[in-house]
C-alpha cells in the first residue's frame, strides 16, 4: 500500500492518520471502545475532528494499537505525541 498521510483539524488538534499502518482493530470508531462522533468508516471524510472535545480526541487516538492514528497540538505544529 502507498504510504499516504491524512491530517484533520478541529483548529486546537490535527488528527495523523496513516493508513498503511492501520491494522483495522475498530478500536477508534466502535461504540463499545471508540468515538464514532469522531471516527466513522462509513462516511468521507471518515474522520471528523468537529464531532468531540480535544480532550476526548486526544485520548481515543492514544488507544490507536497499531500508531496508525497520532495526533498534533496546533500550537506545537512540530511536535508530535
């Protein structure tokens, strides 16, 4: 697979997704685990940073099992957590 990356931004937090790392463990977007508000494979854009506080972005996106999703503070636009 092309080794593609895709930013979102809600203004406060850009959302990294690399989709040649996503191994698909629904972690990010079931409801039982995830934040469907925010990540949701059956729509495009499939990630809508708008849908929850960063706080709560921030937290799902650290659950990511594989790194596929990583995430940037805006303010700090070169580092990466």
């Amino acid at each position: 697979m092309k080794e593609i990356t895709k930013k979102y931004s809600n203004g406060e937090v850009t959302i990294v997704w690399k989709p040649h790392m996503c191994i698909h463990s629904t972690i990010c977007w079931k409801a039982a685990t995830g934040l469907p508000a925010v990540f949701n494979p059956s729509e495009r854009p499939w990630i809508t940073p708008e849908g929850a506080s960063t706080e709560r972005i921030i937290e799902q996106v650290k659950k990511c099992p594989s790194g596929a999703l990583s995430f940037v503070m805006n303010e700090n636009e070169g580092e990466s957590v």
